[in-house]
C-alpha cells in the first residue's frame, strides 16, 4: 500500500510531445499532479482529462506540473490527446500494467467494444490521481475501481491555495501500530 510522505513508486514513460517523463528527473517548484486513466476507449477519461487541460495553467500557477497517463500506445494516446485538445497537458503512453500495480492502480479485464465504439484492450489500469512532491514523496493519493466519481480538479486547485498558504502537510502518513 502506497503511504503519503513515503516514497512514490518509479515512474518513467514516452510522452507525445514532450520527451520522456521522469518522476526522478522531474522538476516541479511545488508539486507534479499524476493523472492515470483507462485509455481512449473511456469516453468518461476524456471529459476528465479535457477539465485537467483546462486547468493546467491554474496547476502550473501555483508550481504543480501535470502529466496524464495510461497503458495505451502512442497511436491511441495521440487520438486521445486530439480529442480533448491538448495544448498544455503531457500525455504520456505505454504504462506497463506491472507499474501500475506497483502505484496500486487497479486493472481490469476488456468487455469489448465502449459506448463509444472503442474496444477495450484485453487488460488495462482503472484511474487514479497523485501529487508528488520534488523529492518525490507521496503527497496525496486517490485510486478508483471504477472509471466513476473521481476527485475533482477544480477543488484541487482551490485545495492547493489553502495547501500552499498554511504549508499543509500530506495526510494520512501514519503506519505504526492501531
């Protein structure tokens, strides 16, 4: 089980535009926001992934960088970052499903084709959501088993100013005896 304020997991994948993506390398003055979702043929990833877009540069404002992942191939992380117009969001492809329970996202079996029309890949990542600080410790996580409810990016960055003004330390980092 990952644990706020401990070490995140490595996490190295191609981006569309953007060279590689790595968590060891990165930079961010405050922050990186780590988005995995399910891949292309999730009609629900791509009206989340348009709001994270949206909202990149209010992420960056406030020193948080922003990366969306999936298991995908570049080709359908390409149709994906067309759909929801990606200008400011990395999108990275090619998680391999062993790093994706290594940052305990759940994986799922395909049911075929979406409501969309897209067939599933025979195995892929359900989503989840991490920030990650600079020395790469886990400073908030949220992991779904479904594609549904997800945390809000909006509230995120309201959060992130509370956050940032009262330097609020990462929660829920306790793992001793109960």
């Amino acid at each position: 089980m990952l644990i706020p304020r401990q070490k995140a997991p490595p996490l190295v994948v191609n981006t569309l535009d953007h060279g590689p993506f790595d968590l060891a390398t990165e930079s961010p003055e405050r922050m990186s926001l780590v988005c995995f979702y399910r891949g292309l043929h999730c009609p629900i990833c791509a009206n989340y992934l348009k709001e994270l877009e949206r909202l990149t540069p209010e992420f960056a404002i406030r020193g948080v960088t922003t990366v969306a992942i999936s298991s995908d191939g570049e080709e359908r992380a390409r149709q994906m970052a067309d759909k929801i117009q990606a200008k400011n969001l990395r999108v990275g492809y090619g998680l391999g499903l062993s790093d994706a329970r290594n940052w305990g996202l759940y994986i799922s079996t395909s049911r075929g084709k979406t409501s969309i029309g897209i067939e599933e890949p025979s195995l892929f990542s359900e989503p989840g959501v991490f920030l990650i600080r600079p020395d790469q410790t886990i400073y908030y996580l949220s992991v779904q088993s479904m594609p549904f409810v997800r945390p809000n990016f909006s509230e995120m960055v309201q959060a992130l100013d509370f956050v940032i003004k009262n330097d609020y330390p990462a929660r829920g980092e306790y793992n001793g005896a109960i």
